[in-house]
C-alpha cells in the first residue's frame, strides 16, 4: 500500500519538545473521557450501571448521552461503576476540592436518572 506509514515513521523525526507535546495532549484526552468510554474502560455494560441503580438500560443510555444533569445523578453512575466522584475548581492560583455537593439534593430527590431531558 502506497502512501501509508507507520505511526511509528511519522513520528520518528519529531523533536523532543514535540514529542513532550503530543504526550501532553494525550494525557489531557485520556484524562477527559466521556461516561460511555469510562464504562467501556471498566469492563461495564449499560445493564450492569442500570442494575446498580436501579434503573433501566435505556435510562443510562440516556444518561450518558447527556451534556447536563445534575451532580447527585453523576455521583451515582461513578459509584454505580465503582468509582468516586470527586469536583475540583481550577484556578490560577491552585486546585480546590468542592465537598458540599455530597449533601446537596440528597433529601430534595433531585436525581434525573431516567427523568430530566
């Protein structure tokens, strides 16, 4: 085949100022990953996260289609998956874990699994 190379070729000649580059993005993009690939890195299927809340499995495709929804609902499909859920602010001066949002709604039913659109 004509006109194909190796990754390894293409990026033989990089500098290693490029190469620090390219390992910069990629660390970035394997640190922001969506709940499906997240789910698909654990091993989980749709039907195991919706067994764990009690939900079903087109609730969480759903949910994972989702750009919003609330903080108690992402909560639950991290600890769903057997992670947990941890909300840090980014500022120039430092990192900030935020802890109140374990508390938030969790009387109020706020939780749109299978609800809100």
């Amino acid at each position: 085949m004509s006109g194909h190379h190796s990754f390894s070729d293409l990026t033989k000649d990089f500098t290693p100022e490029r190469r620090q580059h390219v390992e910069s993005i990629k660390a970035d993009l394997l640190a922001r990953m969506p709940l499906y690939e997240l789910r698909r890195a654990l091993a989980l299927t749709q039907k195991d996260i919706a067994g764990a809340l009690n939900v079903n499995q087109p609730a969480v495709a759903k949910m994972e289609r989702r750009t919003d929804m609330y903080v108690s609902s992402l909560r639950s499909y991290i600890e769903a998956a057997g992670g947990h859920l941890k909300i840090i602010a980014e500022f120039p001066e430092g990192e900030v874990a935020i802890s109140n949002f374990s508390e938030v709604g969790e009387s109020e039913g706020d939780s749109d699994v299978g609800g809100r659109e």
